[in-house]
C-alpha cells in the first residue's frame, strides 16, 4: 500500500515541477484575473490530465494486449523517459512572461472559457500526453508484479493526480508570492532538477525491464 502512493507522490512531483506554458498561465490568470480564474484555469488542467490518463491507460492496455511481453513495454516507457528526461536536462528552453497586474471582474461565461482554455492548454502540449503515455506504460509494467494490478495503478495515479491538483492550487494561492521567485536562473534549476529524477526513474525501469 506505501510503495504505491511513495510512486504516486514522485510522480506528482516530477509533473508539478516540470517547467511549461501551464505554471505560467496560473500564474498569469491568478495574477491578472484573480484567484477565481487561477481556480478555473487549474480546474481545466486537472480535467484534461483525467482525460490523457484515461486514454493513455487504454491505449497501453491495448499495447500490453497486442505484445503480451512486458519487459517490452516497460522498455517503451523507459525509452520515453529517457527521451524526456535528456530534453528536459539539455534542450528545454525557459521563457518566462510578466503578468499583467490589473484585474477585472469575470462572468460564470468568462470562467467557463477559462477553465477550457486551461483544459486546451495542457490536451494540445504533446509533452503532456508523452508523460503520461511513458508512465502509464511504467507503472502498468510494474503493476503486473502486484496482487492487485488495477488497485495498484489507481492509488499510484490517484495519489499522483491530487498532489498536482494540490500543488496547482497552491501556486494560485501564493501566485503574488511566487512570481518574483521565478527568475530564470531559478527555473533552469528546477528544470535540471526535474530532468534528473526523470533520468533516474527511467534508469531504474530500464533495468526492472532487462530482469523480467
């Protein structure tokens, strides 16, 4: 029951602190339309990683189906991280935007765009759905070690989905606060940061996978 939600958490962290367009957006909403639209904004994003992981979890179901070989699916997943974490260490540029400081009052119609263009933002980012493609096809792979495959992957991603929710909401909250932190010699370490826990996880998959 632990090792599902330790992965859960570290998988959360490794996606809530991955640098992308959606912390500035979050930002830039809560900054400039208020906690409101921040909320909204976050609401949509929670809701399109619901949606990448339900149709990342099928279709490395149908994959699994297909190969009926895991270590070769655990090897895909690796491969995906390893793709991921070299980009996000080495090649992954950091643009940072001020915010507007004025704020306006929104309508239920303006926070219903809102929350469709945070949904929009994050559906559209191909990183996003290679994220979540890679680790399904993990954690699927290692879920087939268990008791309980299907309890395994719900409280991993479960666990993973409510501390990025968690955290989004936080950064709404403390947007005033955060935004002159985030210089961009402070992001790149973030992003260096992020890179390396990807690297390691893929590293640890890749060997997982070569003992099958």
């Amino acid at each position: 029951m632990i090792a599902p939600i330790i992965k859960g958490l570290l998988l959360g962290l490794i996606l809530s602190i991955s640098i992308g367009p959606v912390i500035f957006a979050i930002l830039k909403q809560s900054l400039t339309n208020g906690r409101k639209a921040g909320y909204a904004f976050v609401a949509g994003v929670s809701a399109s990683d619901i949606t990448l992981l339900i149709v990342c979890n099928v279709f490395t179901a149908l994959f699994t189906l297909v190969l009926s070989h895991k270590a070769i699916v655990a090897l895909i997943g690796a491969g995906f991280l390893l793709l991921m974490g070299l980009y996000t260490l080495l090649f992954k540029k950091i643009q940072t935007e001020a915010p507007d400081d004025k704020q306006k009052e929104l309508s239920k119609r303006d926070l219903v765009g809102i929350f469709f263009s945070g949904y929009l933002m994050n559906t559209l980012n191909p990183s996003v759905f290679l994220f979540w493609f890679a680790w399904t096809a993990a954690i699927g792979a290692n879920a087939t070690e268990t008791e309980n495959p299907t309890s395994y992957k719900l409280i991993v991603f479960g666990t993973c989905l409510l501390f990025v929710l968690t955290s989004d909401l936080i950064k709404v909250v403390l947007a005033g606060a955060l935004r002159p932190r985030l210089t961009e010699k402070t992001m790149i370490w973030i992003n260096r940061f992020s890179g390396i826990i990807i690297l390691i996880f893929s590293a640890a998959l890749f060997y997982s996978a070569l003992n099958y």
